[in-house]
C-alpha cells in the first residue's frame, strides 16, 4: 500500500558533488578569462612582438594563478591507501575502501570511498573537509561530525589533528599554514608590482620584484617544511595498512613557479648590465623605432641626445637658437637710434 494517498514517497539522491573546490574553480576561471581576452586582441599587435606579448602574458598569468592557487590549495601533503577496515564504531562489520587525506594551509580533507562503492547496503562515498583557519574552530567541527555519526575511518584520521591529540599535528600544520599563506601573500603583492614595473621604464626594479616574488615562494616552502618536520610523523594505521603522507601537487608547483621566477629577475638584472638597448626593445617595441632616442640605464628610459648632456652636467650650456628669435632679442637690447645729424 502506497503512502500518502495512494502516491509513492519522494527519496532525493544525494547531493552533486563539483568534481573541484569552488574557490580554485574561480581562480582558474578569472586568469583563464583574461588569458582569452588577451589572445582576442593579439591579433593587433604587429610583428614579432605578438610571440613576446603572448610569452609575456602567459608566463605572468601562470605566476598569478599559481601563487592564488596553491593559497587555497589542500594538496600541501597528501597521502592515500586502500585497506580493509571497520566501518562504524563498535561493529564488527569490515569494509574494503580507498582512504584520501589532503592537508593543505587552511585545513584538512578526508576522502573515503569504498570498493566498490556500495557495500553493506550504504554507498561508501564521503569527502570531509575540516578547517583551522582564522575564525574556525577544528575541535568544534571535529564534535559536529561526531553528532553526525561519520565513518570510523574518517573520524580517526580527524581525531589525529585535533588540539588535544597527543600527536601535535594540529600545531604544526596550524603554524605552518598561517605563515606559509602569510608569505605566499607577499609574493602575490610582488607579483603585481613586478607586472607593473615591468610595464613602465623601469624595468630593472620589475625584475627586482620578479627576483622578490620567487625569493618569497621559496621561503614559504622553507618554512612550511621545517614546521611540518620538527618532530617524528605520527603513524596513521587503518586497518591492515599504515597511512603514510608526502609533498603533494601544490608544494612541487610552488617551488616550479618560485625558481622560474627567481630565473627570470635574475635574467633581467643581467640583461639590463649586460644588453640594456635589447631588454628595453623587449619590453618596448616602440624603443627601436627612434633611433634619436638613447637608453639610460640609471634612470631606466629613454633620453634625447640634444639634452643628455644637460642632465649629466648641472652647469648652464649654450643652446642654439634660431636666426630670427636671436635678432628679435638683439634689437630689444640694443633699439635703433635715429640719425639726427643734419
């Protein structure tokens, strides 16, 4: 007999999931945007330089994604194993499953999916996220999946990086996501500085802030190691098998993206000693065009040779003037007198 007056009960499916973080989602999609609206107006730009302009805008959006990115990213350390384990609490029943732990700077991701996928009559699908970051409060998080009555696996692998748990991997991956997105700030500021110096006649500090944006990078690496390595890791067992994490996608892309940009302002500073005519034609198609036009490399622009040498020397100089502004200002000085003599 049917419920409801002879009309059957509505069961919604679960949730769709987005195969993705949505924060990552937007990121790539606002430098995907740009990358295309560059390549629609690449067509006016003339010559060769339309090669160098794409070099260009490609290479810094890839910087600028990166650095965003892996911000948000809770790849940092990841770790996955397959395994026979209980499923809930104080059961004797077993599950075989495929075990996921993603710690990233803001927080922690479980994964547990089982094979297959339906088991005990359940689908054995879960992806748990738990965060530490500002305003977020782990041990509470930790308590509302316990309320909620999450698998065995999951609130294990939560339970270890709790506060109160006996092996300090909250504290340290806590310290070490703070100040690790704190310096992965810095280099995002230095990034924009870089793109605008480097569009402006001052291309050495564009490569300086180049030079400063993969420094700042590479420090965040340093830091974020050194945090998470001060102490023995703590053994993760579930099951049969021993959950054992590593650097993941996000800590091997920062460190890509931090030499290529300590490559690239080092390339810059050595171009601006050693070839200053042909970094400035880089960055400035227009510079070759005038060959009246002299780079300074001191001042980073280009100087008119009529008044270099007024700018180096601060004594008065003789400037030629046109024939008749020269006998208009003689006649002003010295008026003609009438002869009067009779």
């Amino acid at each position: 007999m049917a419920a409801f007056g002879h009309t059957f009960p509505f069961y919604p499916g679960p949730k769709p999931t987005f195969p993705m973080d949505t924060t990552l989602a937007i990121i790539i999609t606002i430098f995907l945007t740009a990358l295309v609206t560059f390549i629609i107006i690449l067509p006016g730009i003339r010559g060769k330089m339309r090669l160098f302009w794409l070099l260009r805008v490609v290479t810094s959006l890839f910087i600028g994604a990166v650095i965003l990115a892996v911000n948000f990213s809770s790849e940092w350390s990841v770790g996955q194993v397959s395994t026979n384990m209980s499923y809930k609490a104080f059961s004797a029943q077993w599950i075989s499953a495929d075990v996921g732990l993603q710690v990233g700077l803001r927080g922690v991701n479980i994964t547990l999916t089982g094979t297959p996928v339906q088991q005990l009559n359940e689908t054995i699908n879960y992806n748990e996220e738990f965060t530490w970051w500002l305003g977020k409060n782990y041990a509470e998080e930790y308590e509302r999946a316990l309320e909620k009555g999450l698998p065995d696996p999951v609130l294990y692998l939560a339970e270890k990086f709790t506060p109160s748990s006996p092996c300090g991997l909250h504290g340290r991956y806590r310290l070490a996501g703070h100040y690790t997105s704190a310096i992965l700030w810095v280099a995002f500021l230095c990034w924009l500085l870089a793109n605008v110096m480097l569009s402006m006649p001052v291309l050495v500090y564009g490569g300086r802030m180049l030079l400063a944006t993969g420094l700042s990078q590479l420090l965040g690496l340093l830091f974020f190691s050194m945090a998470t390595s001060v102490t023995p890791p703590c053994p993760l067992r579930l099951g049969t098998s021993t959950l054992h994490t590593h650097r993941g996608p996000a800590f091997w892309v920062t460190l890509t993206t931090g030499l290529l940009c300590v490559l690239l302002g080092l390339a810059v500073g050595v171009a601006h000693r050693r070839q200053p005519h042909k970094l400035k034609a880089f960055f400035n198609p227009s510079a070759g065009e005038n060959p009246r036009l002299e780079w300074n490399p001191e001042e980073g622009g280009l100087l008119n040779p009529r008044y270099r040498s007024t700018a180096e020397t601060p004594d008065a100089q003789d400037i030629p003037l046109s024939e008749a502004f020269s006998k208009g200002r003689c006649e002003e000085e010295h008026p003609h007198v009438p002869d009067r003599t009779l």
